[in-house]
C-alpha cells in the first residue's frame, strides 16, 4: 500500500486500518457511544488510519521529569503533523480526509471537569489490528508493549482494514496497578476494570504544576513489548524501590533534580 511506505519514508513505524462499519458492531461492554464513531464525527468516513509513535523507554524511566514531559510533548507535535500531512496527501490525491488531534481537550484542568476526548485514539487502535487492552487501559502493542502514542485520520477513502487482534497481550502480572501513584486502576480487565479518571487526572495535574507531567508509570512497568528487550530491560522488576541497579538509579536521580519544581 502506498500510505504504508509513505509512513515508513517518514520514520512512523506502527500503522494500521479500520473501516468505520467496525464502530457499529460492539466487540465488549460498555462500548464506544455512537456520538463518539468516525462518522459521527466526520459523516464522510469511509475508513480510520491509525499510527502510532514509540515512546523511548529510557527517557520514561526518568519518569516525572522534563525529560519525559519534554519527550510527551514532542511526540504528540509530531503525531498532529503526520496525521495532518497524510490527510492532506489523501486530499490531494482526490479522498477527502481529516486528521484528529493527539488531545481532544484543552488541558488537565479541563479534563477534570470534564474527563472525556471527543475520540477515542485508543479503541481506533485497537480496531485497526495494533494492539489489545491491558489492566492499565492503555492499547498494548507486540513492539512496544504500551509505550506508544496513537494520531487517527478520518478519510472518505475505502481502504482494506487490517484484522484485529484476537490474542490478548497483558500476562495480567498486575504491576501497573500495584505500582499506580494514585491507585487509580482496579485491577480488573478493561473494560469492566475503567481507570479512576479523577484520580489518575489529578495526580497529573499536581505533576504538571511542577513541570514534569505526565506520570507514565502504568506504560513504564509494563513488561509486553519487545523494546524491552532492545532497551536492555528484561526485568521490569529494576523499578520497584531498591531493585534499580546503582548506574541507573544514579541517572535517573541526575534527571529528576533539574528541570521542575
């Protein structure tokens, strides 16, 4: 497919396809409510293009920190810009087409009045074949387990959709809520287990008053992904207070002193 290498000439490693018809069918309950479908938002929305830019695991082990913060704003730049330009590249070639923002909302503040994007990045993933929901509610991919940014287009274009993924990914080794700063995971499967929003949404902006926002824990310790391994990090353990080995923990104490409050 031509968009394929059109992402891959611009370093977006993770790409994939869902037609819209796949909103209509709930695969779980509670599903995504109509008003939030592509077409209910774009009634000329054939297809949904989803990509999706890595999170480099070294940085978010500095995690809170500018470094990360820093890191987090970068890629949802560049998510916006890519998601942008292939809208325009499928507008040019005749299928008109939108990009969604990375953030449907206008900040933390916002978003603690009113916890909800108009879209949903994360289910538009999963229905285009990149990854399932783990105990954290975040999409888990084989490549990067959840440490992983989304960007969706909506397009007129009729393209051929890539197959969901049917195996679930998380092992359910229960880090990401155990090592929860705000205990805001229940510890069930999505979607009966949904994050606290409030809770998970105020710590962040405790963070974000000092700078170093957002908290990354839940996608830090998470073991799926094989970047993991390709970072030299085989033991998701070396987060847990005590177990980091004295270079890294040296490090990441180096991060997290400049740069916040």
């Amino acid at each position: 497919m031509a968009l394929r290498e059109w992402c891959r000439k611009r370093g977006i490693p993770v790409m994939g396809v869902a037609n819209v018809s796949r909103w209509d069918k709930p695969l779980f309950t509670p599903w995504v409510p109509e008003p939030f479908h592509p077409r209910s938002i774009y009634p000329q929305a054939e297809s949904v293009i989803v990509i999706g830019l890595p999170v480099h695991l070294p940085v978010l082990e500095t995690t809170p920190s500018i470094y990360y913060h820093e890191l987090y704003q970068t890629l949802n730049r560049i998510l916006d810009e890519r998601t942008y330009q292939i809208a325009e590249w499928l507008n040019q070639a005749g299928h008109p087409s939108i990009f969604v923002p990375r953030d449907g909302y206008g900040n933390l503040e916002v978003l603690l009045k009113n916890p909800i994007a108009f879209f949903s990045h994360r289910h538009a993933a999963y229905l285009s074949g990149l990854g399932t929901f783990g105990l954290n509610n975040m999409i888990l991919t084989p490549g990067y387990g959840p440490r992983i940014r989304f960007g969706s287009v909506f397009t007129s274009a009729v393209l051929p959709p890539d197959p969901i993924i049917e195996d679930d990914l998380c092992i359910r080794c229960m880090r990401c809520v155990e090592m929860c700063p705000s205990n805001a995971l229940p510890g069930e499967a999505y979607p009966e287990g949904i994050t606290e929003k409030g809770a998970c949404t105020q710590y962040s902006a405790g963070l974000f008053r000092r700078s170093i926002s957002p908290c990354g824990i839940c996608i830090k310790v998470c073991p799926v992904g094989a970047d993991r391994a390709a970072s030299d990090r085989n033991d998701p353990d070396i987060y847990r207070k005590g177990h980091a080995p004295s270079e890294l923990a040296r490090a990441w104490d180096h991060v997290r002193a400049y740069g916040g409050s």
